[in-house]
C-alpha cells in the first residue's frame, strides 16, 4: 500500500488518491537484464517538499483591468502565444473581466489551473497522463498524453489546452508538442529549483502585487497566514474539488 | 522442401552480395573518400560529431551508443513525476553538450542533418520523436529556467553567446490577449 508524500497531518490529504497510490517515490523491479518495472511507490525517494501544498492567492482588488503582465510573462517564459486562431491557440492564462449587473461594480481576475486538490482531469485521463503531484501541482506528463481530450472536457476552468499544430522553438524547461494537452505547471522548473512562477514575478514587477504564491500547508507562509486571517474563496468552490488558487475580494 | 530451397537461394544471393559490397567497401575505405568511389553502395559511414566540450561523456562512449536510449526514459519519469531537476541523464543536458554549430556559428536544431542526434539516426533510419516537443538547441540553461529579465542571465548570454539577442523572446510581448 502506498501513500502521498503528504504528511498524516496534513489538512487537505485524500484517502483515496492515498489509497490508489500517488506520485511519490519510486520503486524498480528488474524482471530480466535490461527490462525494469519502474512503479511510484511513497519511499521519500522524491525531490518535493515534503507535505507542501503550493497554491496561489491573487486579490482581485490589486489586479487592473488594464493590466495583462502575469499572460504576458506567462507567454514568454513557456513559449505559448496567440496566432490569431482563438479555436486552437494555446492559453495557459488568461484575464477575465467579470461585471456584477445589479451594483455595476467591474472586476478582473487572472484564471488557470486552479490545481485542484481532486483534479477532474486526472480521473478521467485513461492513461494516467494527467496526474496531481505530491505537493499539489496538477500536471500533464505528456509521454503518457495520446490527446484525446477528455480531460479538456473534465475541467471547469477550461483551464487546458490542446496543441493541434507543430510547434518549433520550445522552452528547454517547457517541453510542448502536438497531440498532447497542456497548462498551468504552475511553473514548476522554477518551484523545484525554489523559484516563484514567472506570473507571480511579473505582477510583483509591476507593483500592483496582486498574486502571493506560497506553500499553504507551512503555518509560516505568507499565504498560508494571509488565508488563515482574511477570508478568500475559490472559485465554483460548490463543486468541492478544493482548488489550490485562491481569490479574495472576488 | 520448396522452403528449403528458398532459403537456400535467399542465403546464396546473399553471399553473393556481401562478395560484391565487401571489397568495394573496403577499397573505398583505405583510399579515397568514402563518396567519391563509384563503387559505394548505400549511405556513407556517419561521422559523428565531437561534443561541444569535448569532454567524456556521462558513460564510456560504446555504453551510450548502445543505451542512451534508455537512461532517457528512465531518468525523464524522475523528473516530471518526483520533480528531480538534477537527474545525471537529462535529455536538455546532452542537448547543451551536443552542440553542432551551423554556417552562421549558431548551433543547428533537429531540421538540420547536421544535427548530432541525426548524424546517426539518419543512417540507420531510426526518427527520433524527443523534439517534436523538447527544445533541440539549448537555451540559457540557468537553474530555474530562463529568466528574461534577470541580468545575471543577460551576462551569461553574452559570454556564451557573444550576442544578447538570443535572451529576448522569440516574438514581441504581445499587449492584448484576448480572455
């Protein structure tokens, strides 16, 4: 029986992900010279931080309508852009502008994968490409990928995109290509190596310092505090899949 | 019976074959360049490209010939799936050895036959998938990935690459992306 890198303590654990068994550790078994069975087991072998839920916080009252840095960084440091073909361009992120009808109050907010602590689109992935790692972050191991899209179809977010046409020029640390579903890493070339992600850096570089990102399982985070002390919602939280992007004054 | 004389012909045809290739090749080799003799069948020799650093590689040359294949595969699960960053063979690691330098002195991507991987995988006609997705020439590889605004990264480029053209994004920031 295997179980997540996530401490007993950990408040946002899940059975049953534990019980199926999670992306933890690895363990081989080598049948005959030269054939092994790699299977991902929970023996601390891994490079996360150990029982660290990475999340986002992003107050709407920071974020300007005017304002695209956090898509724009984003663009750059993946290499995804708009071509002019919104049916089949790549959006990893992408600013919503929302209006409330009855106070005309006006608000804008950048939406991606919210990171789900029970990821729809790794239920129905029937390859297992689609997977939550250890420390929250929702990813597409895309040598698994066969693009088949139901995970697009799963999420609510729209959060996923799929990659119709050859692309030339990728990111060395952002693999990207035909037939396969990408989004939101979260950026996480950068969190493995204790970088923030490029969108979180590009609000922070504009002043406005709408987004907080941070481990929301460490007491000692300033997001972990910041949600422990005012309120902050999720969004379509009614659904209950605990999302690890969280929004205040929303 | 039918079979067996079947296979007899296959093997004698073949015999006969290797008697004609063998001593074309073999003079094409001790004399003149291997396209120039008239009597060369089939695709010349690949010659393999030294890597950048010229350095050892990770493992003596005839093992990495034979498996490099295979410690591709493995280690990239470790990477994707424990976020280990630092695992010994990474493919964006023998990009950045492997480096073959076009006529521009820029190093040349996977579309170029030049290119070390293609050298050869040509030969032997085996496609190599890994840069439909992955970058084929290496970037600025500073831990972390490439920050375009740092200028820790802007004077890594420029030592590397005597130009800092090649920190910029590849296309203009675009102001309007549609929600």
């Amino acid at each position: 029986m295997t179980e997540l890198t996530t401490t007993k303590a950990d408040p946002v654990s899940v059975s049953r992900r534990t019980f199926i068994g999670g992306a933890a550790a690895v363990a081989t078994v080598t049948l005959a010279p030269g054939i092994t069975v790699v299977a991902y087991g929970s023996d601390g072998e891994d490079k996360l931080v150990k029982g660290a839920r990475w999340g986002l916080l992003i107050d709407v009252n920071k974020c300007p309508q005017s304002c695209n840095a956090c898509v724009t960084a984003c663009s750059n440091e993946h290499g995804w852009e708009d071509t002019g073909n919104p049916l089949t361009d790549a959006q990893w992120i992408r600013k919503v502008d929302i209006k409330d009808m009855k106070t005309g109050l006006e608000q804008s907010l950048p939406v991606m994968c919210q990171h789900c602590e029970t990821p729809p689109c790794a239920d129905v992935c029937p390859t297992g490409a689609s997977f939550r790692r250890g420390d929250g972050i929702v990813l597409v191991d895309k040598h698994l990928c066969i693009g088949c899209r139901y995970c697009m179809m799963a999420c609510p977010y729209q959060a996923r995109s799929f990659i119709h046409e050859p692309l030339t020029g990728q990111k060395p640390y952002s693999p990207r290509g035909k037939g396969t579903v990408e989004s939101c890493t979260l950026c996480v070339h950068r969190v493995d190596v204790g970088r923030i992600p490029a969108c979180v850096e590009a609000c922070d570089g504009t002043g406005n310092g709408a987004m907080i990102f941070g481990n929301m399982n460490d007491p000692e985070s300033e997001i972990a505090k910041r949600i422990a002390q005012y309120p902050s919602t999720q969004i379509r939280a009614d659904l209950g899949l605990d999302p690890g992007v969280r929004y205040t004054n929303l | 019976m039918n079979i067996g004389l079947a296979s007899f012909g296959w093997v004698t045809l073949l015999v006969v074959g290797l008697l004609i290739l063998l001593p074309a090749d073999f003079a094409a080799a001790q004399s003149t360049p291997p396209n120039s003799s008239p009597f060369v069948l089939g695709v010349p020799k690949p010659i393999i490209p030294q890597a950048a650093k010229g350095l050892q590689c990770i493992a003596p040359t005839d093992f990495m010939r034979k498996n490099h294949m295979k410690l591709l595969s493995h280690d990239r699960d470790k990477t994707v799936k424990l976020g280990d960053r630092e695992i010994k063979a990474s493919l964006k690691d023998c990009v950045a050895c492997h480096v073959v330098n076009g006529a521009d002195n820029q190093p040349v991507t996977y579309e170029d036959p030049k290119y070390f991987c293609r050298v050869c995988h040509d030969y032997v006609a085996v496609k190599v998938d890994c840069f439909e997705c992955h970058a084929s020439v290496p970037g600025i590889t500073m831990k972390g990935g490439l920050n375009q605004k740092s200028s820790e990264a802007e004077a890594l480029a420029a030592y590397v690459l005597g130009d800092d053209k090649k920190l910029k994004p590849d296309k203009p920031d675009k102001a309007e992306l549609k929600p």
